[in-house]
C-alpha cells in the first residue's frame, strides 16, 4: 500500500500539505485530460430536434458533480426494452411508451452514444409523488426505470425518472 494511501486512510489528522499536493495531482490530472489532442477524423452531425414542446424529448443539460456537465437527448418511442438479467421470454414481451435518454458527451462511466437511462412513461406508468415529493418542487410525474452505469455489480439499477414543471 502507498504512502498516500496509508496516510487517506489512517483515522490521524491529515496535515495540510498532503492534502494540498492531493488538491494539485487532481488538478494536474483533470487539466491533462481536458488538454488531450484528438486523433483522427472528427466527424459532427446535426441533431434533428422536433418543433413541439414535449418535456420528454430534447435535449437536457446536467450538472455532474463540480468539474463536468454531461448533454443527454431525450426521445419519447413506443416498443420494450429487455430487463435487467434479459431473461424475458419472447412471448411474455410486453410493449409500452417509454422515454429512453442518449448520452452525447462521454465519460468513463457511460460513453458518448450510449443510453443512460430508459423509463416507462405514460399514465398506467405513472406512480404516485403527491404527499412523497413536497410539493413547492413542482413535480409533475414520477416514472420508474432504469439507468446505466460502468460498475458491473450495478450495470442496469433501477431509478425513478422525475418530470419537474417549468414554472
């Protein structure tokens, strides 16, 4: 084990030095990476955003921790998706409306093109946020589904989908 590490993880005070060097190896680390030249061709394509004002479909911009933000694309589509282990047989598919959110910017947890997350829309959908949510945080509806994560313990977790009004 490092010296760092048996210092992190010791229960004595860390001095201020340690963690200030920790503070400027994260740093150094993060500008490196944001530095990085891309190799290659680069091709860009445009998104093709419809002109109704639907709160499931667009494109959404989340903050993500304090250093990233990450662009998701919403779309509403009608159809099914396998569940977690995919172990539904063909015959017990069942099809409904659901909203599945495309990852645009990557990270090492999800890559860009990926979906991050899918969930089950639609009134029979709809589970209840009155007297569970307060209600001056303007939830209009509560929907559950899954996400994506890079862990594989928890590759496809259950979650809750929240649509929030815009006023």
């Amino acid at each position: 084990m490092s010296d760092l590490a048996k210092v992190l993880l010791s229960k004595e005070k860390i001095p201020l030095k340690v963690l200030k060097d920790i503070g400027e190896l994260i740093s150094s680390a993060i500008r490196q990476d944001q530095n990085k030249p891309f190799s290659g061709m680069m091709s860009f394509n445009r998104i093709e955003l419809p002109s109704y004002a639907d709160p499931l479909s667009g494109l959404y911009i989340g903050a993500h921790g304090i250093y990233a933000s990450e662009i998701l694309h919403l779309k509403r589509k009608f159809g099914q998706w396998q569940e977690n282990d995919g172990s539904q047989r063909h015959d017990d598919l069942e099809f409904y409306e659901y909203v599945e959110a495309l990852k645009l910017t990557g990270s090492l947890s999800v890559p860009a093109g990926q979906v991050v997350f899918r969930a089950k829309v639609g009134k029979k959908n709809q589970l209840p946020h009155k007297g569970i949510i307060p209600e001056e945080f303007g939830v209009v509806a509560r929907y559950k589904g899954q996400g994506r994560f890079a862990d594989t313990e928890n590759q496809n977790p259950d979650g809750l989908m929240v649509n929030f009004s815009d006023s």
